[in-house]
C-alpha cells in the first residue's frame, strides 16, 4: 500500500463501515491516522490495472510492549463490486506470509457475528474464536445506532517458530 492508494483504501474502508458488519467505527480516518496507526510492513492492497484498488488489509500492533511485538490485530476490507470474487482470501493469504516473513507469531481480530463471509475466510486460514464479547459496544452510527453488538475473538497463532 502507497499513499496513492489512499483514496481507494479510503472509500473500501467507508464501504465497509456502512455495511453495519465491519466495525465499530463511524467514519474511516484520513491518511495521517491511519498511517500511524498501521505498522507499515504489512498493509496490503488487491488491485487490477482495469479497476485499481479493489481491496486491502493492514495490522496494528497491539501493544508498545516489547513481549508483544509478534502480535498484531488485522482488518481486510474488500470493495463492494469486487465482494464474492476471493480477494478477502487472497489479503488474508497474503497478509499472514507478510507477518509471518516479518516475525509475527499471533493475528487476532474482532468480528461481529453476523459477518458470515469473513468468519468462513478467517477459519478456512487457520483462525479461531477464543472468545465471544455480549454487549461490548454500542453501535453509534448506520440503521444499528443505538444497539448493543457482540463480538467475536480470532486470533491465528503461527505454526512457525517466531
């Protein structure tokens, strides 16, 4: 992912929080948040010569601590028109060689229940639910604003020796 992309991974990104399914967040940030808050090594973007940037992925890091410097929590954003066609899979894929070629030995994530395609992406790459948050947060935006929303806890551990 380049700065030039931003304008793409921008519009994904808000595609995706109007869905109601993806996060908690109202609005995607502008490029500066975002680009200090992602760890530069490993955001990733699908794109075609014919369409450009038609999806993206991007770790945190989930701690300043030293003993969690192999551990990162992940989003995959897919653009509308290009949903169904396989490239959640294909960042996914790509993201985990990515971290795993860079030391990270756990990705984790957040994902509300009721997005079933990225539940199937994550299981079918090697990630599990650890955990079921009720009531965790309140919706504050989209046909959902007001409602209380769980979520549930994956997290991929490394077969690799980190």
């Amino acid at each position: 992912m380049q700065p030039a992309d931003w304008p793409a991974v921008q519009r994904i990104f808000q595609e995706g929080i109007d869905t109601g399914h993806a996060t908690f967040e109202e609005k995607a940030p502008d490029w500066e948040s975002f680009n200090t808050s992602r760890l530069p090594a490993h955001r990733l973007v699908a794109e075609t010569a014919e369409r450009g940037v038609l999806g993206w992925a991007a770790v945190s890091a989930v701690s300043s601590r030293p003993v969690y410097a192999g551990v990162v929590e992940h989003s995959v954003y897919v653009a509308a028109e290009a949903r169904g066609l396989g490239l959640g899979k294909a960042l996914l894929g790509a993201l985990i060689d990515s971290t795993e070629r860079g030391g990270v030995w756990t990705i984790q994530s957040s994902v509300f229940p009721e997005n079933h395609s990225s539940l199937r992406i994550h299981e079918a790459a090697g990630f599990r639910i650890i955990g079921h948050r009720s009531r965790i947060a309140r919706m504050t935006h989209g046909p959902a604003a007001g409602q209380w929303r769980d979520t549930l806890l994956l997290e991929r551990r490394s077969p690799l020796d980190a």
